[in-house]
C-alpha cells in the first residue's frame, strides 16, 4: 500500500525552500490520508471485509516488506509517512556550503525544494547563524543538495524550484550567454530526472534538455479564483489588458477563460537607456489597444523584479478612465525598493489589488492591504504525489477545464441550473487538483 509508511517518496528541504517544502509536505500528509481513507473503504466493501481488519492487514504487509524489523506506529490504525528527510546544511565563513544527510534515502524517489529568490533571512548551521543570501547562493546550495542525495543512493532526484533562478537570460542577443540553459545542463549531467516550476519565463529553456522533464506548471486557477473573491465577475465590466507585447498569450488565456475583451498596452521604448529601478526606466510612451474607460482593468504577467514596468502601465490604465485597476504576478519577487513605490501608487489611488503566489517567500509583502497571496503548493503537492505513483498530469498543466467550471459556477443560479447535467471530475480528482 503506497499511500502509508513505509514510502520511498522523501522530500528534502533547501534552507531557502523550506518554508514552501512545508506547505507542500501538509498538503501532501492531507492527500495521502485522504486516499488511504478511500482506498480502504472501496476495497473494504468490494471483499466484504472490516475496516479495521483491513487496516491491520495493509500494516502488516507493510511491516514485512520494509528493511527495518518493523515500521513505528500503530499496527491498527493509519500510519502517515514521514515525507521529509532529515537533511543538515551548514553554511562556511568563506561562503561554501556542505549538506549532510542524516538519514538513508537510499533508492528513493527524492524531490528537493527551494526558492532561489528567498532573501529573507534563513536559519544556517542548527541555527547558530541568520542570513540573507543571493540567489547565487541558493542556486549552489540546491547543486550541493543533488550531489550529496546523488552520492546517497537516490532512485530518482528530481527538483521542485517555483523559480527557475537564471530564466531572463534564455536568448543571444550579442556576446552573452544562455545561463539558463547552462544550468539546465549542470542539473542534467548531475542526473536529475526532472524539474517542476511555475510559470517558466520562456519556452526556449525546456530545450536545453536532452533528457531531464520540465513540468511548468501554470496559476491561472489560483488567480482566477482570487480574482472572483475581490470583483464579482457576473455584474463588474471587466477588461483583460496585456502590459506589453511580451505577455499576449498570457493574457490572451485568461480573456478566454473569463470571456471577456482583451485590450493590449503598446510601449515605445529605448533600448540605449538601461533600467535602474521602478522610476528609472527605459519606456519613452505609452499607448492603449483597446477601451478601459468605466470598467475593471486586469493584468497579468509571469513575474514582478522593481516593478517599474506594472507601474507605469498601471498609472497609465487608471488615467485612461478604469475604475479598478488589478495585476495578477505568479512570481513577485519585489526587489529593491518596490514595495514602497507601490505604497505610494496605491495611495494615489493608481490600482487597486494585486495578486501573487507563495512561490516566492515574502514576509513583508504580506502585510500590504493591496497584495493578496494565493497559495499554489497544494497544486505542487499534487504534481509530485502524480508523479511519484506514474499518474497523468494533463488536467494540471492545461487546466482550462477546471477554470471553465470555477466561471460556470459564479454566474447566476439559473446558469447554474443549465450546467447540473454538466459530466462529474475525474475520480482522481478527488482533492480538487489545483488545490
């Protein structure tokens, strides 16, 4: 029985990753519970058999085919897999850093988690030291962490990074390089089997690899379901407006889930001007594709640095007559100063809310009145318990299905009366897969 102790499913947090490593470990605790649950009762009333006898009998198989004497816990009730390995990483004064397991992973499927874009400030050597470090940083401890649970013996390793650190530098344009794709081939050579992220900047990068997967992962439903808390879809006249030409397909996706207008702001630009911050940067005019004019203006785009750009065309959407303007970003990073410039605009009134994931940890970001958080590890927890037990993922990385339910259900009852016929989810899906 897959879905109790013993598992050889083992969750192994970075230091940067931890505080998201834990999330996903309770979701996937609720999950596993839940299915061991179901299980039991199916074949329970299939063989005509007690439950209780039932659970006896999965612990008992269990005990004899671990490689202890016996597993701990109770021979007749559930017994919750441990999930996360006891890992220890200690950080040097020079600035190198050693992960040490504490545990045998030994075959194992191993998924190692972290956020390279953390810079708040993180526990290091058992907590003797608290530090802020650099996505560098956090980029070779992960290259510590899979050479280490290599060395250990692990099945099949695979990474769990919301972020892929290096995304923007995907394309040559002159004498530069394709860091993103150089890391792709670190992570390669050293026999990661696969990588899960939300959002990838681009899609070049999944072809820098000849045999690791990427799953890239979307938040559209996360985004869309906060969207429906804060404006009422079914009265609010809203228009869905691409920041620039870049994030058309984005926002195209989400104009056709909520079926709505899709407008498109235009940016003159001069590229011999390097972007400093949020106020300094290289956008010369703006001009608006579309009407915003009395209506709700959302927009969406795949992650936030100084915020410069959002600004601007936020500020721009408002003078153009919107009532509301939203931003959706599934990956705000919110560097430097930019939670204060934002402060700023939300005083003058420039947008209304914007809405991000807990991809990125940011514990100040979280106690803005404008910034709403919607969680995406239970949609990770789901990814990864799919593919530790060979299950599809194809209704998680195109979820315009479960989308085109959350709308059909917002809208008035008797729509809701037309769509009682509509076909129930798969049983699969019993956790509600974006979760």
């Amino acid at each position: 029985m897959p879905y109790s102790e013993p598992t050889d499913l083992a969750v192994v947090a970075c230091p940067g990753g931890e505080a998201f490593a834990n999330e996903v470990i309770t979701h996937l605790r609720h999950m596993y519970k839940h299915r061991f649950s179901l299980k039991n009762d199916v074949i329970a009333k299939r063989y005509d058999l007690e439950k209780d006898k039932l659970v006896q009998q999965i612990n008992l198989e269990n005990d004899l085919r671990t490689s202890d004497l016996c597993v701990r816990g109770s021979v007749d009730k559930y017994r919750p897999p441990m999930f996360k390995a006891d890992t220890r990483f200690t950080y040097f004064a020079n600035g190198e850093f050693k992960v040490e397991l504490n545990e045998c992973i030994r075959g194992k499927d191993v998924y190692i988690v972290q956020d390279v874009e953390n810079h708040e400030e993180i526990s290091l050597n058992d907590g003797k030291n608290k530090m802020r470090l650099s996505v560098n940083d956090h980029v070779m401890c992960l290259i510590c962490a899979i050479d280490t649970i290599r060395q250990a013996g692990a099945r099949q390793i695979t990474l769990v990074v919301p972020v892929y650190p290096y995304s923007r530098q995907h394309k040559k344009k002159g004498r530069e390089g394709l860091t993103a794709a150089l890391l792709g081939h670190i992570y390669e050579s050293m026999e990661v089997s696969r990588i899960i992220t939300l959002d990838l900047h681009s899609r070049e990068i999944v072809n820098a690899f000849a045999h690791t997967h990427l799953e890239n992962l979307h938040a559209s439903y996360q985004i869309i379901r906060e969207l429906a808390r804060v404006v009422d879809l079914t009265k609010e006249d809203l228009v869905v407006v691409s920041p620039d030409t870049g994030a058309i397909d984005r926002n195209k996706f989400y104009a056709t889930g909520l079926k709505k207008p899709l407008a498109m702001i235009y940016k003159e630009r001069d590229y011999s001007i390097v972007t400093q911050d949020a106020k300094n940067t290289n956008i010369k005019s703006i001009k608006l594709l579309g009407d915003v004019k009395g209506k709700v203006a959302f927009l969406a785009d795949d992650m936030l640095g100084t915020g410069g750009t959002l600004l601007k065309a936020m500020g721009f959407l408002h003078e153009q007559g919107a009532t509301k303007v939203i931003a959706a970003i599934s990956l705000p990073f919110f560097t430097g100063n930019a939670i204060q410039l934002f402060d700023e605009a939300y005083k003058q009134g420039l947008f209304y809310r914007i809405i991000g994931t807990n991809a990125v940890y940011h514990e100040e970001l979280l106690k803005r009145e404008w910034y709403i958080s919607t969680n995406v590890s239970g949609l990770f927890a789901n990814v990864i318990t799919r593919l530790h037990h060979q299950q599809s993922l194809s209704d998680l990385l195109d979820n315009r299905t479960i989308i085109d339910k959350m709308i059909k259900a917002s809208r008035p009852q008797e729509t809701k009366n037309a769509q009682l016929s509509d076909p129930p989810a798969q049983a699969q899906n019993n956790c509600d897969p974006q979760a």
